[in-house]
C-alpha cells in the first residue's frame, strides 16, 4: 500500500520534513515513489504540490495522520471530498406505481 507520509532530514533538534509517497513497508527514511513537498516545524512553513498529492490521494494513498492534518490545512482534502461527491451517482427516484389488489373472484379471473 502506498502511503503519503513524513520523511525527517536535517540536523539535531532542527527536524525538516519532505512530504513523499512511499512503500508502506520502507522505512520512515528509505527510499520513496514521489516527492510531494515539504514541511518546516520550526517556523511551521509548507510547500505542498497540490497536484500531485490529490492524483495519489484518488488512487488510494493513504495519508498518515500528521500528513492529513497538513493536506486538509492546505485545502487539498476538502478539493478530494467534493471530487469524489462529483463522481457518485446520484440514485435517481421512480415514481411509485399503484397495483390495486382485487379482492373478487370475477377480477381475479378476468386477468
């Protein structure tokens, strides 16, 4: 499965995140699919490519919790919501029809 996650790079103490698409049996630093952006903790700055984290979101990548937080803040997961709204079929509703029950034995012979 593929997952949209964190991957930790810089020094001690002064954590920066690239946001990628990766195997979700590679370790938390390995070797990733995609790089869809980056996050700094320590002054809270975001650089996200939209694009590419909505096409892997309709493919079925699942994001982790700390990477839902950042694509909804950013507007990404609300533009997936009204994707996926927009492709559902609405159920159209028939008119009901009326079968009246006969209850004499002439009708029930006619038929």
């Amino acid at each position: 499965m593929v997952k949209l996650r964190l991957k930790r790079s810089g020094k001690k103490r002064a954590a920066f995140y690239r946001i990628v698409a990766a195997d979700s049996r590679v370790q938390r630093d390995g070797q990733y699919i995609e790089l869809i952006g980056t996050y700094n903790p320590i002054n809270n700055e975001v650089k996200l490519d939209n694009e590419i984290a909505l096409k892997w979101l309709q493919q079925g990548a699942q994001p982790t919790d700390s990477v839902r937080t950042i694509l909804s803040k950013n507007g990404v997961m609300t533009t997936l919501h009204d994707i996926k709204l927009k492709n559902t079929p609405t159920k159209e509703k028939k008119p009901k029809t009326v079968v009246k029950k006969t209850t004499t034995k002439k009708a029930a012979v006619a038929e």
